[in-house]
C-alpha cells in the first residue's frame, strides 16, 4: 500500500457479495465480470471483518481498529494485516479506494 493512499477511503466492490454457506463466508460475484471468475472466494474471520467494514467504506487505520478490536491483537500486527489484504483485494479489483 502505497503512502500517498494511507488515507484513502477503501471501498468493497459492489460486484461482489457476502454469503454464509455451510458455516462458511464466501464471496459471490454478481457483476459484470462473473463470466470470467473462476472459483469462490472463502473468507477467514478477519478478511469478513475486513470486507463487512469495507461495506461502509474504511482507512486502512479503521480497518486496522477493527481487527485489534475483534482479536485483541497489536496494531502493529493489525496494519500489516490490512496492507496485505488490501493489496490483494486491489489486484483482483475487488475493492477501490476514492
């Protein structure tokens, strides 16, 4: 994640949405490009908390509080965390930042 971007508001894709399956939190597409996604995207605990706080749009610091405040662990842990999540997230164009 770039620094000029630590400040951005993150956004979830509205191409995409949450389901719980079997006990499971996947990720379906619904947008335009569902002809080309090969495969379901199944989420851990944190990247749902992750997404669900993408929902509303989110800094990577609010996304960061989120996860210290779900799993008590160090921010430090958190913020490396979001980056990488954030960083696949964007690669795959499943989120955006304004």
């Amino acid at each position: 994640m770039q620094a000029e971007h630590s400040q951005a508001v993150y956004t979830a894709s509205s191409n995409y949405i949450l389901r719980d399956i079997a006990g499971e939190s996947i990720l379906v597409s619904i947008g335009p490009g569902v002809a080309d996604f090969c495969g379901v995207v199944v989420l851990n605990e944190s990247a749902k908390i992750l997404w669900t706080t993408l929902l509303g749009g989110a800094t990577p610091g609010e996304l960061a509080a989120a996860l210290v405040q779900a799993f008590q662990i160090s921010l430090v842990q958190a913020q490396a965390d979001v980056e990488e999540t954030l960083s696949i997230l964007m690669e795959r164009g499943m989120v955006q930042y304004a």
